[in-house]
C-alpha cells in the first residue's frame, strides 16, 4: 500500500558510501561475549506518568549491551477507559486494542509509517498477554486503547541484517512492550489481577563449537555465536500464571527438558522485570 | 502481442482448436460445501473459480466487500448483495498478487453485485445481507463471465429466490482495430491468449432473453463489430444457461434419489428424467 | 482477530460445556476423545496451474486450498563489504564449487493468507500468516531447499486461502494444507551446472519434489530413514486440567487456555548435521525408528473465552429478589461486598469469563501431550502420510 | 459517513411518471439532448475547465522526469488521479474512495489509458533510466451527474491542451528547457475518445436518456457508458450490471453515441484552436522583436 499521506522520497535508489576500514573491525571479529551471569537480565528504568494527556503512561530503558548498539526505548500510553462508538455491538467487557510501532528511525532500516506485520504481530501478542491480567468485566461496552512507541529498537551498530538475528530481537521488544503497558494500565488506574510482566530466555551456542548450549535470560543476540531457541513469557508472578508464551526456535522433541528450562528461566527473567515495575509504581504511590 | 493467429485464417481453426462458435469445456458443481448456504465450482476451460453464499443473514460488519442493490448498507428495503472476490496468487501463470484495493477487483465487484441484485428477488429479504464470496484458483480468460456464472449457481444453491439465470460468456472478434476487413469473424468464448491479442467483450444475459444484464468491452474495436460480437455473446449465453441449468437439474435429481431431499418440498415441478 | 468472534453460545450453555469438558475423561459435545481430530477430506495436485497445492475439507465444512508456486529470482549480492567478499571468495570459487555452501535468506519464501471478509492487514491474519511462516522458517534449513546455485534462487510463494467462512479457528486447517501443498510440491530439475544461468528440464516427471519422498526407488537411501517434513501447527486447548485437542468452535469458546504447537520433522541426516551441537538427548533420538519430532514453536492464543458474557448468580440476580427491600444504607452495603465477592468468586453452574493466566505445569504438560512418542503429532504425521500424493 | 441524500418517494414518482407517462424530461430536455456543455482552458497549459449543467470538472495536467518501471524500460507513466472530495457532494470523504470513485477511475483509465490515446513510448527520454510521468488530476468541483462524460471530457481537453517542456540528449546528457528557453511541445497523442453514459428507466429498461441529471441517476435502474473516438473505434463498453436491456436498444445507443462523440470531437478542435490563436503572439522570436511594444516610462 502506497502512503500518500505523506511526501515520500524520490523514486530510485542510492548505494550508500561505503568505506573501507569498516570491514577490517569487523573481520577482527571483535566481539563483545555476555559480561552479566546468565541469569541476570539488564538494568533497566521506568517511570510512569511520562504523557500528561493519557489516563495513563510509562517509559521504559532497557541499557544497552555495550556493544557501541543501542538500547530499548519505549514509551506507552494508555487512553481509556472510555465509551466505545456508538455503532459497535454491545460488548460486556471492556475492548482492548494495541498498537505497537516502531519510530521510523528506531531501527537500522527505516521502518515506514504504515505498520507492517511484525509491528502487527507484536500488537497481537501484546494484547493477549495484558487481556489476561485486566478485569475486564469491570468495563462493560468500554473500550481502552494501548500504544506503544518502540522510540529506539535495540540494534548493534555492527551487525547486519544479513545475520538473521533480527526475529530474536523482536522477542526482546515484545518484552519490554508487556512490562510498560502493564506500567501505563497500572497508571491509568485500570483494574488488573496482577502486575504482568515479559521475561526472554534463550538457549544459545556461544562462540566455540563443543561448547554446550546453555540457557541465558534476557539475551543479547549479538553477544553469542547463536540462538537455537528462546522464548518470551508474560507472567502474573502472585497468580503464578502465564498470560503469554511464545516460543520459536528448533529443539528436539526429546528435549523437553530443555524446553522446561526454558520456560523457568523465563518466568524466572519475567519476575526480575517484575520487581522493578511494582518498586517503579511503589515509587509513584509513595 | 507476440503470437501470430493469422493461422485462424487458413482452417478457421483458433489456437486451443476450437471452430469460431465452440465454447470450452464448461465443467460445474454445486453444492461443493457444508459449511456454506451456498456453494459452486465453475471450470471454463482452464479459468477456475469457486463461490460460497451466505445469506441471506443479518448483515454484519461490513468488511472491504462491494456492495450494490440497496444502497443503505442493509438499512434499506432490499437485501444488499455483497460480492468479495480473491483472486489467488497463484492463479496465473505469471503470479501476480493483487492487493483488496485492487481497482480492477472492486470494478469486478461491483458488476458482480448489481448483475445479481437485479435478479434476485431481493426486495423478499429487507435489512439483510447476502454474502457472496468468489475465489479464482486459477486463470486463462473469461473471467468475469466465469465469475458471474459461478455467482449464480451458488445462489441457486443457496436458495434465494430469483428471476432467471444470469448467464455469461465472451465473444470476440478475428480483426483487430485497426485492420478494417470485412471479413471477420466473432469469435465465442475467448481464452487467455486470444484476450491478449483480440477485441472481445463479455455479455451476461437474463435467463433466455437477448436481455443483456452485463455487457464490458475493455478493448478498441470497430463500432461495426459490435453487433457480430453481441449476436455471438449472446447466443453463447443461451449455451451457458443450458449448461448450468443442466447442472441445477442434476443435482436435484440426485439429491432427490440420495433422499437428501424430499420430493414434493418445493420440487412440485422438478421432473426426474 | 478471528480466534474471538462472536460465540453465540448462552452463559448457561457456556457453563454446561465448561462444566463437562472439565470431567475426568471429559465429555466433547461431539464425543471425540480428547486427542481425536474431526474427520477429514484432503487431496493434492488440484491446480495443475501451481508447483504444489493441496485441498483440505473439514467435516464441519470449513475448507481451504493452499497453492504454492516458486519463480527464479537472481540472489542479491549482499551490498555490506562487496569489496571483502569478491577478493576473498573468487579465488575460493574455482576449487570450491563442488562444496560451495547453500545458504538461505527468510526473504525467499514469501506467504500470504487470505480470510473471507478479513483484511490481509488484519491482526488476526497477520497473526495467522505470522505463526505459519515462523514454524517454516525456524530451523533455517527450509529454505536451502530453495537455492539453485550461488546467484540464482528459488522465490517460493505460498499462498493460504481459506475458502469457507471461518466457522472455527482456522490455525490447524491452513496448517495441515500448507504441509500438504508443500510435501506435493516439486521444482523443475536442473539441468545446468554450478554457477551458470540456471536452465530446467521441461520433462515434469523428473521434477524432484521439494521434500524428498524417502522410500522412493532409485533413491540411494539405504535404510527408509524418516524424511524431512514440513511442519504443521497444532491448536490445543485445555480447560481445567484437561487438555483437548482440535477443539471446535464451541469448545474454543470455554477454553481456560489455547496453545498453537509447531512441530516439525527432520531427516535424521540433516539433523546430525544441524545439531552437531552434543546435546546429550540427541543421542536418543539418533536411535528411534519413529518420527523425528522437533518442536518449533508454540504461541498462546487469545482464547475467545475472555469476550464471552458472563451469567448472573441468583444471588446478585434482582429478578430472583437479590435486592429486593434493600432501601437502607447498610444492606446495601452488604449488597455490594456480596457482589463483590461474586464477582471474583465463581458460583457453581454460573459461567464466568476466565480470567489470569494457565498455570505453568498446564501449558508444559500441553506440549509435552503433542510431543511425546506416539503422541498426537506422531499420529498427525501417520495419518497425513496416508494422503496420496501425485 | 454522512449518507447520500437520497431524493424522496415523491419526487421519485414523479419524475418517472413524467418520463414514462408523459415523455418530458423534468428539465425539459430531449432524451437525447446533453445539457450545455462548456469548456474553457486555464492560464497554464493543460488545465481545462468542464461545465455540464451543474457539474463541474477541472482537471490539470503536470509532468515530471522520473524513473520508469522496471517491467517497462521504454514506456513513460501516465496516470489519472480522481479524487472526490467533500466538495463536490457532502457524502465524498477524503482518502475513502467510494465505489462511484472506483468506477469512475476505472472507466477513465479503461477509455483514455488502455485505449493508447497517449503515445506513452513517446515519454521515454532514456531507456530504462528517465521518462516523464504524466498526471492529470480530476477534481470534481459541483456534482450534479453524469460525472462520468464530463470527466473524460475534461481529461481529454486537458491532455491534449497540455505542453511539457522540450528536452534534448547530447552525448548522454539530457537536458529539460524552461519555457522560456524552448517553447514546451504537445504530447504525442494519438486519437480523442470521449464517454457517453446512457441511463435506463422503466422496469425493462426501455426508456433510454443521455446525460441524466444527479435526481435522474438516483432513480435510473442501469447505465451502460460507451467511450468512442471519432474514427467510430469503440474503446470501451461498460454495463455494470442492473436491470437487463435488450441488446438491440444497445445497439442503437451505441450509433447515437457515435454521433455525439462527433460532435465532442468538433466542439474540442474548435476550442483548442480558438486558445492556439489567443495565446499565438508569434512564440518567442515574436517577444525578441523590436516592434514590441515598449513601456514608455
């Protein structure tokens, strides 16, 4: 679908410039391998009431790898609750919509206006792990809209798309999507069963081909040889209830072992993001 | 146009080896679904296409489809037809994927629509919907007209009430616009490649009339080929709906002998030869 | 989203179905066991126009066709240091042709669905088209199928149409056609060597399939080794304690959680190629004749459970004189603490929305119930291995 | 969305016992008769103004260099954007395209686009890498019906009105001129097409009128609109759907429409040639001679 709402560039392309040191660091192979102990996710700093205009917001920073990458900036407003239009059928329940996009200059390749499917996606899984923890009763024929600005995506400077690594950062933006929309309800005052909070695990090959595949939580892609698998959880922490999994990647199915593993260190990564929304909203009662 | 068919010139055989009035092999089903009101499968030659009815039912959130007959959005005293066509990427030979917004489609649509509204009975339905939903699987000409004949068995099956069959087909002619020889030919039932090179049209007629419910013609003709062509589409039309009649029967005959359905509901009429 | 629309089921009907799927053995409206699919009609090789494509009915008549159609395209040379990969690879191209690495790029596979009455922007199909293309996609070895030689590739399209209406959700349908599609699907055989243009053989018969079937004569396989497989995704559900497979529409509506499986099949020689890592339960799976089962992925699906209306206990119900004479402040207090807990406690018999999460050891035991050695997956696999395939 | 204002059962019925009963048209017109057609051109090149009744068209023609489509190296683009707004009729909405806009959009494509009216290979400045695209905008400015013919006719007036700058290539440079350097040169245009759109009363539609008013069209039962040019070439036929018509009664449309496609023909050459000789002060070599007038200070 073509934007016309805006003025687009002129049509055909440019090769950007492209100089000849850059390959030599990268062919050095300098690489930042994981500093934190595998069960510790990064530091990260939220605030609520970011957006005056919004019944409620937050903002979260997750800090950077240290890799010369970026972090992950977002910022969530919530509007609502509030009457839905007066054409849509009667719903008993309060109806949730979210919208996840990424500012066009938050990746490395521009994103455009339009959302695409992964920002999509990413809304879709949003969703169901926040309709999990609202009460949504408590709202007849009410609606509340949910969004969510990726204001920079975390990305390293250094690698490149080619990798394919890029399907396991959503993973981790999907997280932090979960924690700061559980902020910004928690700040619009929306009744919830609990805080709900994402936590990423991965099972990951470091760098070293004997080397065993060990399960990390909150994972920097950039900073293992690879990912065989990971997965992003949305976890009620006093309901001990999972609202949200997803899992991708490739085990065997004799491994469930593994697979249980995983899911722990998830829950258990989602718990630590967990402490630090409830200190964050403790902070703003207080 | 790659493709020389000046062969037609010397046996008065066309590409695929048809003589000038010989339709393709027109091959239907009804019925073709449980889930549906309505359902049918067309074959015109390789052009495939399927079609499921719902409805009439209470109309829903409208979704992308095109609407025609009443106008109000099923507010109004006719029952609104609804046609939604998908046309497969795969349908082609060369895949060509063609988005909802699809002018081209929503044109489609809209024919499709408004031929239908004009022959069901849908003043019978007030504030209602019906939802009819084409799917093209895959393509070698006659589109539209494989469309519309699609539409109409799969509302016979769905049951709406309705005037007659509204048959389609297209014809074309062997000269091109800017050749003014008075010597050709129309041509029935043009496939793919013949569209490519060929002025054609496509006629949808009401029942066994020379009543023309659809007549588009996309490409530059002669104003004198006009009336070859329409007397040709128009003959292949009354073909078509014996065709699809052929087929309605059928089918009612067998359902009748399976038991599915009584004789005598409604079938007073129906006689099983 | 098409997982939760509009249920036209009645709390109290909504209750009773809760209530005996919940039974120990549960009792399905349609008396499947809980592991038993709905019957269905699948064939292949429908549209001769494709390279694969399949047709699946469903016996609740939901039905779709999956095409797959695959054109040459030339790969792009990736633009990031050209300078470092021409000086380095081209003396290694001469003696390296032979064993030059097959790689894959996600970009070429390429896979629409489309839904009647939905957008293809919706989130639901995204959601759909997202899920399916994930679980093709995850173990990366797909689409080295598709590479030809160093410049040309294969573009693979899929594209998913749901023909029905979307009675139930249509997640296991479209899966089991795509793998369908895809395990009929075939490319045309090369006839040109290493890195020149690629040229075809016009001779459909020799066209090898994208799969290769394992038990095929000629073929050098000396032991019938399970063959790779596409994967296909299953929806599982579980209300209670009870984990129900291929739920219908109406069970969908009451489930607690519902869970989308992938489950894929690898060669074993593939995947003692990918696995080189030494994980110790490999050396398991390198010894059992059955199939090769990897998970792919799993994702939670929205269950239309939440949107459904709640009932109302005859305690809180004013036509059952629940506020009957409640005129001074106090009663209605209490009248409010007794709606309060009626609200966050469940009444016997009154069906209420679920709401929180699925507990843990539930959504573990889900995927373990499809993974496990004769477990559905293995059952699905056999019974679509039966599907004839021209 | 507002709705369209639909017209009551009343006037409804009266119109069509007026044209069924007693053979008036409510604006006493012939049934065959166009409401006065009239067309002036702007200041600019390409830009025509169309007035049929109440409806009222402007559209603008515009070029500019760009790149040209990878499947089609040596054509130029041309394009023709309608947009309905808000001012035409107050059920338009901006950025929803309603289904007459589709239509509309897709008939003038069908007749002036698809028809090879333009000579797109004549755009092609340098294969493959630069070509003009052309762009006439239709903006409907009052909606009184019968878009359909008076948008055709607008685009067509506008096209072949319209003037883009003349551009040379010497050794691989392509170099466009300002009007002031070279005059700007008409496009390559190959043959005129015009729509007629006749509308269908009656519950066979036998009662047939050219150029139905907006009341007329709320009441029609079918259309069928038939591009010609005045070389009797039919461009495009479109009947889509409604009430079926007896195929001889389209036949006899389509021979009257030839002759009114004729009469566009001659009304277009005429206006075009009156403009020609308003704007012809002898071109540039003219504005170079001494005889000028000169401002006397």
């Amino acid at each position: 679908m073509a934007d016309r709402r805006r003025i687009n560039g002129p049509v055909g392309t440019t090769n950007p410039p492209i100089y000849d040191d850059a390959p030599e660091k990268q062919s050095e192979g300098v690489k930042v391998a994981r500093s934190r102990p595998a069960n510790v996710i990064r530091r990260m700093y939220l605030k609520t009431g970011v957006t005056p205009s919004a019944s409620g917001s937050a903002y979260l920073e997750i800090e950077s790898s240290g890799n010369g990458g970026s972090g992950l900036k977002l910022s969530c407003s919530v509007h609502g609750p509030r009457a839905l239009p007066r054409s849509t059928p009667f719903s008993p329940h309060i109806i949730l919509s979210t919208h996840v996009k990424f500012a066009p200059f938050a990746t490395k390749q521009r994103r455009g206006y339009i959302r695409d499917p992964i920002e999509r996606d990413l809304g879709t899984h949003l969703e169901t792990a926040l309709r999990g923890s609202i009460i949504a009763d408590r709202w007849p024929k009410s609606g509340v809209d949910i969004i969510i600005s990726i204001v920079e995506g975390e990305q390293d400077r250094e690698t490149s798309k080619a990798q394919g690594i890029e399907a396991w950062d959503t993973m981790n933006a999907l997280s932090g999507c979960i924690t700061v929309a559980s902020a910004a309800l928690a700040d619009a005052g929306i009744d919830c069963v609990d805080t709900v909070a994402g936590g990423v695990a991965a099972l990951v090959q470091d760098a070293g081909d004997d080397a065993a595949p060990s399960i990390v939580v909150d994972p920097i892609p950039s900073e293992h040889e690879k990912v065989l698998a990971a997965c992003c959880i949305a976890y009620l922490p006093t309901r001990q209830e999972v609202t949200n999994l997803w899992f991708k990647g490739d085990l065997p199915a004799s491994d469930m072992d593994v697979y249980t593993q995983l899911i722990e260190k998830g829950i258990q990564a989602s718990k630590s993001a967990n402490r630090v929304l409830v200190d964050c909203l403790n902070e703003t009662v207080g | 146009m790659p493709l020389d068919t000046s062969a037609y010139s010397l046996a008065l055989l066309r590409v695929d080896g048809r003589r000038w009035n010989e339709l393709r092999r027109i091959h239907a089903q009804i019925r073709t679904q449980a889930a549906a009101d309505g359902s049918s499968y067309l074959e015109m030659g390789h052009t495939k296409v399927m079609c499921v009815v719902n409805g009439p039912s209470e109309p829903g959130p409208r979704r992308g489809a095109t609407s025609g007959g009443g106008s109000g959005g099923g507010q109004s005293k006719n029952a609104e037809v609804a046609v939604n066509i998908v046309i497969a990427g795969f349908s082609s030979v060369d895949r060509k994927r063609r988005g909802r917004g699809d002018k081209h489609i929503l044109e489609l649509q809209s024919t499709i629509s408004q031929a239908l509204a004009a022959s069901l009975h849908t003043h019978l339905f007030p504030h209602s919907t019906i939802n009819i939903s084409l799917h093209v699987l895959s393509q070698d000409g006659s589109l539209l007209a494989a469309l519309i004949n699609a539409a109409t068995l799969a509302c016979v099956d769905a049951g709406i009430p309705m005037t007659d069959y509204v048959a389609a087909c297209t014809a074309g002619s062997t000269s091109t616009y800017a050749a003014n020889d008075e010597g050709a030919d129309p041509l029935l039932d043009m496939n793919h490649q013949e569209e490519q090179e060929l002025p054609g049209l496509t006629v949808a007629t009401l029942g066994d009339s020379d009543r023309v419910a659809v007549l588009v013609c996309e490409s530059r003709v002669q104003v004198s080929r006009l009336e070859g062509m329409l007397a040709v589409g128009v003959d292949g039309c009354k073909q078509v709906r014996e065709i699809l009649d052929r087929v309605v029967r059928e089918k009612g005959i067998k359902m009748i002998q399976e038991g599915t359905v009584e004789r005598g509901v409604g079938l007073n009429d129906m006689e099983l030869d | 989203m098409a997982s939760s629309q509009h249920v036209l089921l009645s709390p109290a009907e909504l209750a009773y179905l809760h209530a005996s799927l919940s039974l120990t053995p549960p009792i399905r409206p349609d008396g499947r066991s809980p592991t038993q699919f709905r019957p269905l009609v699948a064939e292949t090789g429908i549209l001769p126009g494709t390279n694969g494509s399949a047709r699946i009915c469903f016996a609740d008549g939901t039905e779709a066709i999956v095409g797959v159609k695959a054109e040459v395209e030339r790969t792009r040379t990736r633009h990031d240091f050209p300078s470092l990969d021409e000086s380095a690879e081209d003396d290694d191209d001469l003696d390296d042709n032979q064993n030059d690495v097959v790689k894959g790029d996600n970009d070429w596979v390429e896979m629409t669905v489309e839904i009647p009455g939905y957008r293809d922007d919706d989130a639901g199909t995204v959601f759909l088209s997202a899920m399916l293309s994930e679980a093709l996609l995850a173990d990366g070895e797909f689409t080295k199928r598709l590479w030809i030689n160093q410049r040309f590739h294969w573009k693979l399209y899929l594209d998913i149409l749901l023909i029905s209406p979307p009675l139930s959700y249509p997640l296991p349908l479209l899966s089991l056609t795509t793998h369908l599609a895809l395990l009929a699907a075939r490319l045309p055989r090369l006839k040109s060597e290493g890195d020149e243009d690629p040229l075809f053989d016009d001779d459909w018969a020799a066209a090898p399939y994208l799969y290769p079937r394992p038990s095929e004569k000629g073929s050098k396989a000396t032991a019938p080794a399970p063959a790779a497989r596409p994967p296909v995704t299953l929806l599982v559900m579980a209300v209670g304690n009870n984990i129900i497979f291929d739920p219908s529409k109406e069970e969908l509506a009451v489930a607690d959680v519902a869970l989308a499986v992938s489950v894929g099949e690898s060669s074993s020689s593939t995947t003692s190629t990918t696995s080189s890592k030494p994980t110790a339960m490999d050396i398991d799976t390198e010894e059992t004749k059955g199939h090769n089962l990897r998970l792919l992925s799993v994702r939670t699906i929205d269950p239309p459970s939440r949107l459904t209306p709640p009932g109302i206990p005859n305690a809180s119900n004013s036509a059952y004189g629940a506020n009957a004479g409640a005129k001074d402040t106090e009663k209605k207090k209490q009248q409010q603490e007794q709606a309060r807990t009626a609200e966050s406690e469940a009444v016997e018999g009154v069906w209420k929305a679920p709401r929180g999460g699925a507990k843990t050891l539930v959504m573990a035991t889900m995927v373990q119930k499809v993974l496990e050695k004769g477990g559905v997956a293995d059952e699905v696999l056999d019974a679509l291995d039966g599907v004839d395939l021209n | 969305m507002p709705r369209e204002a639909e017209p009551s059962a009343n006037e409804k019925a009266f119109l069509l016992k007026a044209l069924q009963d007693e053979q008036i048209r409510l604006d006493g017109r012939e049934f065959d008769q166009y409401r006065p057609l009239e067309l002036t051109f702007g200041d600019e090149y390409g830009v025509a103004n169309v007035s049929l009744g109440k409806t009222k068209i402007l559209a603008k023609a515009s070029a500019e260099v760009t790149v040209p489509f990878a499947d089609r190296p040596l054509d130029g683009i041309f394009t023709i954007a309608t947009e309905l707004s808000p001012m035409a009729a107050p059920h338009f909405e901006v950025n929803r395209p309603t289904e007459t806009e589709v239509l509309l959009s897709r008939l003038l494509e069908k007749t002036v686009r698809r028809s090879g009216a333009l000579d797109t290979e004549s755009l092609c400045l340098v294969a493959g890498q630069k070509c003009w695209s052309v762009r006439v905008d239709v903006h409907v400015l009052s909606h009184d019906g019968n878009l359909t013919d008076a948008a055709c006719f607008a685009v067509v007036a506008a096209l072949r009105h319209f003037r883009k700058p003349d551009t040379s290539m010497e050794n691989g440079v392509l170099t466009v001129y300002t009007p002031a350097e070279r005059e700007p040169v008409p496009l390559g245009w190959l043959h005129s097409p015009f729509c007629v759109t006749w509308s269908f009363f009656g519950d066979e539609g036998e009662t047939a009128l050219l150029d139905a008013d907006w009341m007329e069209e709320q009441v029609r039962v079918a259309s069928v609109t038939i591009s010609l040019n005045r070389h009797g070439e039919i461009c495009q036929i479109a009947k889509l759907g409604g009430v079926p018509v007896e195929a001889v009664a389209l036949l006899q449309c389509t021979s009257v429409a030839l002759t009114k496609v004729k009469e566009f023909s001659t009304y277009l050459d005429g206006k075009l040639a009156e403009d020609a000789k308003r704007r012809d002060k002898g071109g540039f070599m003219a504005e170079l001679r001494a005889e000028n007038d000169r401002i006397v200070g």
